[in-house]
C-alpha cells in the first residue's frame, strides 16, 4: 500500500457559508505509469483536524506517508 496525507475541505450548508478543513491518512493501492496515484481503490484510515495528528498517527503505525505524484522515470 502507498499511505499519503491530504488536506481536505468541506463545504456546508445549501448556501455554502462555511468551509472546514481536516486531513486523511489514505491508504492507495498502486500509482498510475504518469506517476499519479490511483483513485480506485484508495481508502481513508485516519480522519483528523491537525497535520501533526495524522503525522503522529502515521509514525505510531509505521507508515511512511509518500507525495501524491512521482515524476516517471525518463527513458534512458
């Protein structure tokens, strides 16, 4: 699995008055071969408000976070 941390936003209400942050740990299962991950499949498992909660959640289950795209390889 390839675990990232991402901010996310909610909007609320029917007239979009306010807007609330929070970050997920998402566990994806593979990355596409442009470098990006893949969307199927991914599944949230930490929810929380602060970056550093996701962080310290992620060092309490030995998961190294990775960033959400990989420059591919250039052919040689």
């Amino acid at each position: 699995m390839i675990y990232t941390i991402e901010k996310r936003h909610v909007f609320g209400c029917y007239d979009g008055s306010y807007m609330q942050s929070h970050y997920e740990v998402i566990a994806h299962t593979h990355r596409l071969p442009n470098g990006c991950l893949a969307s199927t499949g991914a599944l949230t498992v930490h929810t929380c408000k602060y970056k550093r909660e996701a962080t310290e959640y992620c060092k309490a289950h030995g998961i190294e976070p990775q960033p959400p795209f990989i420059s591919p390889e250039e052919p040689a």
